[in-house]
C-alpha cells in the first residue's frame, strides 16, 4: 500500500531484494491471506500472551489488522481503476479471476477473494468469476461462475486477478490489460495495473 502511494511498483522492489546472496525470504503481497491457519492460528498466541503476560503481542495485531483490511484496499483500487475508466463500481461488470485463497486449490476458507466479491456487490457490481478448482457449495450467490471466455473478458469492464491458478487463461488477459487488476503479479505486461 505504501509503495502503490509512494509511486513504487513494490514487486520490482522484491525482485531487487532477492537479488541478496543471503539473509532474504520472498513474501509478495496479495488480496489477503486465508485458510486456516494464517488467519486465525497466530490470534491464539496472541491471545495467550494477553493472557499469561498481560501485554499486547502488536506485531500479530497489526499483522492480522493489515490483512483483515486487504480486501478493502483491493476494493479501492478496484474503484480507482474504474474511476479512471470514467466508470462507477455500481453498474459495473466485474470478472474475478480465482476464488479460493490459494493457489492452484480449491479450498475457499476464509479466502480474501469472496471478500472482495462480497464487498464489490455491496457497491452494485456485477459479478462473475473464473475458478476451475472451487466448490460450487463455496460460490456466493451473487457470484455467476463462467468459463473464461474471450467473450467473458472482452463484456467486462474489470478484471481482477485474485488468484493465480495455473488453469486460468492467462494469456487472454493479456490482451486486455488496459482493464485488468492483477492482485498476485501474475499477468505478463508492462500495462497491467498491480496491486
């Protein structure tokens, strides 16, 4: 978020760093995290600390407080792409490109993407979405599941890449990606906007 304020493209930022002989682990930043453990796990010793200590663990607190948030801020800049287009998130058509929290899974717990999707549709987009490895029992109800078509990319007014699973027709989006919003750096193209 702070790169994205400050004019820096915060994934040239990480490829520099792993240019580091030692001392660096990759973490790329995401809509969110989910499943299980990331989100919930860590407040449990959080908790325990508060408990047996009597003092606030702050790091995991902010770190679950940034992450809860994620879908927001994907939400924004979701807007903002629009806005640039001279479109309202209302009456939009929005294309989500994965559903699960994971890549290449189909496990949806606690995935920031139907957060995101929930949030959009309480802005008064519509919404479909592409995800070959959901549960169906899993998709909101406001979410229509199409296949990925040109013609599905080609009717939407943005793209928003959630997750990156490897069955997802990537290569079409390149082509369009004066529309996409690429949450997980996963479209090949100096245009596309990233998180």
């Amino acid at each position: 978020m702070a790169c994205h304020g400050l004019g820096i493209d915060v994934w040239s930022v990480i490829e520099a760093a792993a240019t580091k002989p030692f001392g660096f682990m990759s973490f790329s930043p995401g809509p969110g995290v989910g499943g299980h453990c990331l989100p919930i796990d860590p407040s449990y010793l959080s908790w325990q600390v508060r408990r047996s200590l009597n003092q606030n663990f702050r790091f995991i607190e902010t770190a679950n407080d940034i992450n809860d948030h994620m879908p927001d801020y994907v939400v924004t800049r979701a807007a903002e792409h629009l806005n640039g287009l001279s479109r309202s998130v209302r009456d939009s058509d929005i294309l989500l490109m994965g559903l699960t929290y994971k890549r290449n899974s189909g496990d949806a717990r606690q995935s920031p993407a139907l957060a995101v999707a929930h949030r959009l549709h309480g802005l008064g987009a519509r919404l479909q979405a592409v995800d070959p490895l959901i549960d169906p029992r899993h998709v909101p109800p406001e979410v229509e599941m199409v296949e990925g078509t040109p013609e599905d990319v080609a009717a939407a007014d943005l793209v928003i890449v959630l997750t990156d699973h490897d069955a997802l027709p990537w290569e079409l989006l390149e082509q369009h990606t004066d529309r996409v919003l690429d949450t997980q750096n996963r479209v090949r193209s100096e245009a596309v906007d990233r998180l």
